[in-house]
C-alpha cells in the first residue's frame, strides 16, 4: 500500500511545484510593470499615515484638548459611524483614529488594482494566453499577482511602521498600525483574486471587489455607531474594523491581525481552488448567447449597453449605503451633550445648524464625493474603448465625434445625478423612518443632489484631460481622489482654508440646515460647463488613439 | 449626387508623431470604381495613411481627399459613404456579433439586411455568439460582413484577411469582385500577393512614408527583371557591357543572368549572335516585385520607378 500512496504523494507534490512553475519570472514581470503604480499608491499611503500624525500634533497640542476631543467623539454616534471609536486620546491613539478607516480603503483599493491588473486582466486582454503557453503554472499567475500585492502591502506597513516612529510616536503602535493597514491590504488582495476568478472582465471583478469593501465599510459604520468600544459584531464582521480593534496606541492587541491573515489566506486558499480547475480566460459565470440581430442603434444606445451595468451596480451600493447612514442619522444630537469639539468637527463637514442636520450634510457631501468616482470613471471610460481601438470604427462611421462622447458624458453628468437622487432618496427614507419624520425625505433628496455641481465638475475635470492631454486621463482618478481624501480629513484635522478650497465639495452650502445661496452652485456649474466644452474642443481637434 | 473620378487624392501628406514622421509626403490616387493595393513594409506608414482618411488622424500637412471632400472637415458627411474594416477588430465582450454588425450598419449610409443574412451565411458566421468568444478570423467576419452589406460607395480594407481561413479568404475575394462590379472602389491594404494580384487594378507600394511606386501590375512587371539562363553555340562575350544586365554569370557556355526587363532586346539580340541551344527566361514573380522594393535601402527611397532599377546592386531573393 505504502509502495503506491508514495509515489503519488511525491506526484502531489510535483504537480503543485508544476503549478507554480514560472511565478518568480512573473511577479519580476509584475513589478516591472508596477514601477511607478506600486511606489506612488505607498508613498501615497505613508504620506497620508505620517502627515496625518503630525498634524494631530499641531492641532491638539496638549493632553486635555485631546481627551475631550475623545471623550466627545466617543459620545457621538455619527461621529463614531463616520471615523469609528477612538480608544486612546494620545497623539498617536488620535492620529490613527482619523486616518485608519480612509487608509485601510486606500489600502484595499491599492490591492485590488494590483491583482485584478495582473489576473483577470491579462485574461481578458489575451496577454495571459501567451504567457501560460511557456513554462507557466497554471496558479503561477495568481501566485505573482499575490505576491506583487504582499510586497507592496509589506512596504506600506513598514514604511508607516517607520514613519510614525520617526514622528516621535511609540514604536509597538506604530508597528501594529504598520502591520493592521498591510492585514487588511491582503484581505482584499485575496477578495479580488477571488474574485478575478468568478468573472470574465476585469472591470466586473473589481465592481465584485468594491461591493465587497463598501459593504464592509457600511458594516463598520453600523456595528460602530451602536457600541463606543467597537465590540459590535458587526463590526466584528467587517475586515476594515479589524485594523481599529487592534488598538494601535491603546494597549495593542496585535493578535486580532491574525484575523486578517487568517480571512486573507482562506480566500486566497478558495481562488487557488478555483485557479486550478478553469480553463485560461474562461469564468465561473457564464455568457449566454445574445440575439442576432441588434437594436442599438447609434453611440447613445452603444453608451447604454457600455454604461448601464456600472449605474446600476453603483446605484444599488449608493441606495443602500444611503438607508443606512439616514437611519443612524436619528439620534445624531441626542448625544452629544455639549461636548464643543465633535460638534465643530461635524459642523465643519455639514454646517451650523443642529447636529442631526450637520450630519446628514456630512454624508450628502460624503456621497457627492463617492458619486464623483463613479462620473470620473464614466467620462474615463471614453479613453478606454479609444485605446482599446473600439472607438475607431465607431468614429469611421457618421457620428461626429461629439455625439460619440456626448452619449458617455451623458452617464457622467445625468448618471451621477440619478445615482444622487437615488442615493438621497433611500438616505432620506432611512432618516424619516427611524426619525418618524417622513417630511424629511424630500429636504435630504434635495441635500444630496445639491452635491451634482461639484461631482459635474470633477467630471469635467476628467473630460479636459481626456480632451487635451489624453496620455494623462489617468491623472484624472488621483483628483477625485485627493478630494476623497481632503474631505474625509480636512475637517477632523481642521486643515486650513486654501487646503480645504482645493475640493469643489467646500464650496456647495451645507445642507440641510445651510443656507442655499445661489451663488456658489452657479459659479462651480459655470466652472464645469467651462471646463468640459474646453476638454470637448480640444477632443474634437486631436488625433484619435 | 455627382460621382468624381478620383475617390482617394492624397499628395505630399505628412504626419509626425512626436519625432516620429510616420509620413513622410506620401502620395495615393485611386480611381472611382477600382479596386487600389496599398502595400509597404510593417511600420511603413500604411495604417496611419488610412486613419488620415479618415479623418481619425489630422494631417500636418499636404492635401487629402476622399470622395471629393475634405476628411477631417466633412468626416461625418464622408462616413456615410465610407465603410472601414481594421486588421484587429476589437469587439465589446457583451455584445453579440449580430448587435455590432448592426450598429455599424447604423453608423454608415444604412445596412441591406438581404445581403446581410446571405453574407451571414457565405461566412459560416454565427451572429449570435458574444464578442468575446469569436476568435480572430471571426471577430474579422464581424467587420467584414458589417461592411459589404452597408450602402456606401468605398470600401477602406485595412489587412482585412487577416486570420481568414483559405475557404474565407476566397469568400472575400468573391465579395471584393461583386463590391466592384457594383461600381464600388476598394482601397485594400494586404500583405497577401495572391490576393493583391487576383484582386487589385492598381497598387500603390509605401516606404518610410513615402509612395516609391504606383501603377498597374503590368506596369509593375515591366520595370522589374527577367532571369534568363541559356546554352549557346560558343562562349559569349560583351554580355556584361550590355545596359541593364545583372548577377551575369559564365560558367563555358552556359549563361545565367538577370536583365531589367525593358532591356530584355539587346540581351536576346546578343546571344542570338553567339547562337542559342537552349533558353529559358522567367517573368518576375510578384514576390520578386515586392521585395525589390520592400527592402530597406537607406538614401535610395526612390525605388525603381526613378531609375534606381539600373543600379544592378540589389541582391533579390530568388
């Protein structure tokens, strides 16, 4: 017996080494292709981690003003919905309270990109056909792309690690802090590789892997708003909490990244599963055939084929992401007391009048910045089918090339509007049903799509790259971006007015509560208008490809 | 509508891309109702010749134009009238091959949906699968089939065949010989001779950008070479002072060499004087054609057509 199970074990063992023949050529590949995307997202990263520490220093310099501003942030369910609880009131339990929720989305997203880019994608682009035809295991490609995340996370938690200890601040939560960003990195390094194994395209394994961040971020939201200590099981249940409830700064407790890897390395262990049975670019979910004849008939019904998928995906998240934070929005005022500080914070994100108010400002504007990813990404997709050369014949038909944008454009201006209204409507139905105030609906309708200026604007932004200077479109996503990012942390860090300025966001009146002036939506609609016909014009001049 | 006699009048074009002049005063006339090769070296300046037409690439300088319109002004009006089939169609991976056909159709003067369905079937194409899963030969049916059942007047082939099988290959070419007994014009860019030479009225060959040779075949022929070996009488003499002789080689009284075949006379006339035992002499074959002027001969773009031919230092694969 022991003479036949050998030799198959050692063939088991064969066939795994066979499996990931080639992976170190790939991931030398990978990081080839990755030097500058995988340098800037860390350097990004660590800048945010380290600059945010430095400026909670220069903000609160002494110990009081920082325990009463976590005494304060703690009491307040809002806050603690939108930056979690805060479990230590030193410089640095406060410097990672504001930055660990934004940069562990970074972190994720970071991930995300990295292994969708070099899996799914070098499938569906056929790239990965003649790779696999030489001496390439059938999980090597997998193994690299992993190991490309790993490396990039690994450089992240060390370089925070670094950095925050170079700041003055002890080295244990540093060190924690380091290695809680990397843990949730590889979790959704593996979500994605997951995913990029259930789907055909890349775009749709990581709509796959952003569902499943938002849905982790809106867990944490819930399980954090209900309990001060992050003991929620929701909570528990959402890897971005993860990295929270390992205390940095706040007697450590390093043993719940172990969560972390443990989620990381079980999925991974389910895409390797998947990895190994499927045939090169083909999916787990099937294409049916479609009709033989077409209807579409012309760039605007090309534009909603192209289109609709990705609304209607962000319009599900945004809805339920909205019924969420309208009904923690009830009861917003009730506890806050009088504590000054959290009040200034969330007034600073939405406005003067009342906290329940204040409130859900912060999240329309919150909203309005999400939504402004997804009109960056409509406009963007135009320099997708460019360079993919899909666009070519399309435009060696009799459509102006105008036309042909103007039905993309059409989803990044009117898109984002709808996924504005819609989002509104299910936050003002979540507020007016846990408020039993169903008057309020149409007030936060109304608040959330005053947002559509300054998300058209962004897009517009991206249409005048996308117009003048195509090669660096791209650019377009690291604006949209750094609004995210100034809006999240401008307000907790009460960043000065000409950083705050930078955003469209600061400019819209804060509402509900605020005082809808004309002048400032007439002004940033008149700046988009501007810039989207001068990115138009200059479209319509260049050379296509 | 009034149909002009030239459907394609391009001269002195020029394009750079950075410091790239990918055309370098390129020059293409092609005659309404003709089928035109376009034919150069990869990276000759075919493709970008073709997006100046139109109207994707804007011209730096040099006149074009195309069914007597300007290309980049009258782009949408010319579109109309202009069906494109690229050499790597790309396709949406959600949408089924029928969808696209139709949505070109749309996009061009309107699609003739009896000659779609007869094309579908000459084809062997099934409409219904979805982008994604047609290969190579079939994502070029796609476009293919799109653009013989549109209403236009010229057809822009851009390697059109590429990926084609033989039985394919010989469906197109049927359907570019019905496109041109309908009057239609054809500007088919190919690196396949057979193709180019059961097809084409006229060629026009492309390097670096710049035209080196344009006319009918029979033109084309004429100013190439014939190799003619032969057995004479007795050992010849004077053969290698004779215009136009090259790769002369005497081994006794066996002679092989090559002649421009304008000078094929004096040749003949010679070694008649010795005395002819035998003789063969072989036409050029088009591959010989092409690559004469395919080769890269740097400070010599001017090709045979302005007497480089005589020159005799070529060395042609044979």
């Amino acid at each position: 017996m022991t003479a036949v199970a050998q030799p198959a074990a050692a063939a088991r063992r064969d066939g795994s080494r066979r499996d990931l023949a080639g992976t170190g050529t790939l991931l030398r590949l990978a990081l080839r292709r990755d030097r500058v995307l995988i340098p800037v997202w860390v350097l990004l990263l660590t800048v945010l981690a380290v600059q945010n520490a430095a400026a909670v220093e220069q903000f609160y310099p002494t110990a009081a003003e920082r325990a009463e501003l976590v005494a304060s942030m703690n009491a307040n369910t809002s806050m603690r919905a939108v930056y979690g609880p805060a479990f230590s009131s030193s410089l640095g339990g406060l410097a990672v309270w504001e930055m660990l929720t934004i940069g562990s989305v970074l972190i994720a997203i970071m991930s995300m990109i990295i292994v969708v880019r070099h899996t799914r994608e070098e499938e569906e682009t056929g790239r990965q056909e003649l790779i696999s035809a030489a001496m390439v295991g059938r999980r090597a490609p997998l193994t690299s792309a992993l190991l490309a995340a790993a490396i990039a996370n690994s450089a992240v938690a060390a370089l925070v690690a670094l950095g925050l200890t170079g700041v003055g601040l002890p080295a244990g939560g540093s060190l924690v802090t380091g290695l809680a960003l990397g843990g949730t990195g590889l979790v959704f390094a593996a979500v994605a590789a997951l995913a990029a194994q259930l789907t055909e395209s890349a775009r749709l394994a990581k709509g796959l892997t952003g569902a499943v961040l938002g849905a982790a971020f809106v867990l944490r939201a819930a399980g954090d708003s209900g309990t001060t200590d992050g003991s929620s099981p929701l909570a528990w249940a959402s890897p971005l909490a993860w990295a929270r409830n390992a205390r940095p700064f706040a007697d450590e407790r390093p043993w719940v990244l172990l969560l972390s890897l443990g989620l990381a390395a079980a999925v991974t262990a389910a895409a390797y599963e998947l990895a190994g049975r499927r045939d090169i670019g083909a999916s787990f979910l099937a294409t049916r055939p479609g009709p033989a004849a077409g209807r579409i008939n012309g760039p605007y019904g090309l534009a909603w084929r192209l289109q609709r998928g990705s609304l209607l995906g962000w319009g599900t998240g945004l809805v339920l992401a909205g019924l969420v934070f309208g009904a923690m929005a009830e009861g917003a005022g009730d506890l806050l007391g009088d504590n000054e500080q959290s009040r200034e914070i969330i007034e600073r994100m939405g406005g003067a009048s009342g906290i329940t108010d204040a409130f859900l400002a912060a999240m329309a504007g919150l909203f309005g910045m999400i939504t402004a990813v997804y009109a960056v990404g409509a406009v963007l997709r135009m320099r997708g089918e460019e360079t993919s050369e899909r666009a070519e014949p399309i435009l060696a038909g009799a459509v102006p090339r105008l036309r042909w944008a103007a039905g993309h454009l059409l989803f990044a201006f009117a898109g984002s509007a709808v996924l504005l209204a819609a989002c509104g409507l299910a936050m003002g139905a979540g507020y007016g049903l846990a408020a039993g105030e169903p008057g309020a609906v149409w007030r936060v309708t109304g608040a959330v799509l005053a947002q559509a200026p300054a998300v058209w604007a962004l897009a517009a932004v991206a249409v005048l790259l996308l117009g003048a200077v195509p090669g660096a479109a791209a650019a377009a996503w690291g604006l949209v971006g750094g609004a995210l990012v100034i809006g999240w942390l401008g307000p907790a860090l009460d960043l000065p007015r000409a950083v705050m300025n930078l955003t469209p966001f600061t400019h819209l009146p804060k509402l509900p509560g605020g005082d809808p002036a004309a002048a400032p939506y007439l002004w940033i609609l008149l700046a988009a208008a501007v810039l989207t016909a001068a990115g138009l014009a200059a479209f319509r001049r260049r050379d296509i490809g | 509508m009034t149909k002009a006699t030239t459907a394609i009048s391009v001269s002195g074009l020029v394009k750079t891309f950075g410091r790239t002049r990918a055309l370098d005063g390129l020059d293409l006339h092609v005659e309404t109702g003709e089928v035109h090769g376009f034919l150069g070296p990869n990276g000759s300046g075919k493709s970008t010749t073709i997006r100046v037409l139109l109207g994707l690439l804007r011209a730096d300088s040099g006149t074009t134009r195309l069914l007597d319109g300007d290309p980049w002004r009258d782009a949408v009006e010319l579109h109309r009238r202009v069906a494109y089939v690229p050499g790597d169609v790309t396709l949406w991976r959600n949408l089924s091959g029928g969808e696209v056909i139709d949505l070109y159709g749309r996009l061009r003067g309107g699609l003739d949906t009896r000659r779609r369905g007869e094309l579908l079937e000459r084809f062997e194409l099934d409409p219904t699968k979805k982008g994604r899963t047609y290969s190579k030969g079939n994502r070029q049916k796609v476009a293919l089939v799109a653009a013989f059942a549109s209403d236009v007047e010229l057809l822009i082939l851009d390697e059109p065949t590429s990926g084609l099988d033989p039985l394919m290959e010989g469906v197109f070419r049927d359907c570019v010989a019905e496109e041109r007994d309908r009057g239609r014009t054809v500007l088919l860019s190919s690196h396949i001779l057979s193709e180019v030479e059961a097809l084409c009225d006229r060629v026009s060959i492309i390097r670096r950008g710049v035209t080196v040779e344009s006319g009918s075949l029979t033109d084309l022929r004429h100013l190439t070479r014939t190799s003619v070996s032969a057995e004479l009488a007795d050992e010849p003499d004077g053969l290698s002072g004779l215009p136009g002789v090259h790769d002369l080689s005497v081994r006794g009284r066996r002679v092989r060499l090559q002649v421009d075949t304008d000078k094929l006379d004096g040749v003949l006339r010679r070694l008649a004087e010795t005395g002819v035992r035998s003789l063969t002499s072989t036409p050029p074959t088009l591959e010989e054609l092409f690559l004469r002027h395919y080769q890269d001969e740097p400070g010599k773009p001017g090709g045979l057509g302005n007497g480089a031919a005589a020159d005799g230092e070529e060395v042609v694969a044979s």
